[in-house]
C-alpha cells in the first residue's frame, strides 16, 4: 500500500509529465467532477445517511485540492 504523502507526491510527479492540453483537460473534468458533487449535496434528501453526506464532502475536498494542485502546476510553467 501506498503512503499518504508518498500519493501525493507520485500524483504531483505524474501532473508534472501531462502536456497543457491534458492537464487543462484533467483540470476541466476535475471541475465537473466536484461541481457534479456539490449539486448532488445541495440536492441531497434531508434523510441522507451522515457517512454518505462526509463521503460526498471528503469527494469535493479531494476534488478542490487537485484542482490547487493542477492551478500550481500551470502556474509553475507560465514562469
């Protein structure tokens, strides 16, 4: 298995060999991804299960902290 921070840094190392065109392809699904959450918790019944309603934020957290990972990357090469 795979250590927390050693995921981490293979999926920064893995952005990293992405052309612009993907990684400006990954960074539009991610935003899908995580807007398709977020509409499915607005959405969501009042009788939703609690581990469902954290499986759903920990699914748009995961999502916005790869889109910050994908927005450093892109700033990375426009310097």
């Amino acid at each position: 298995m795979i250590a927390p921070e050693d995921e981490e840094e293979s999926t920064a190392l893995l952005i990293k060999t992405y052309t612009d065109k993907e990684i400006k392809q990954l960074r539009k699904m991610t935003e899908e991804v995580r807007d398709h959450w977020k509409k499915m918790l607005v959405e969501a019944p009042a009788n939703l299960s609690e581990g469902l309603r954290m499986a759903i934020e920990k699914s748009i957290e995961q999502a916005e902290a790869d889109l910050k990972e994908i927005q450093d990357e892109l700033l990375d090469r426009a310097h």
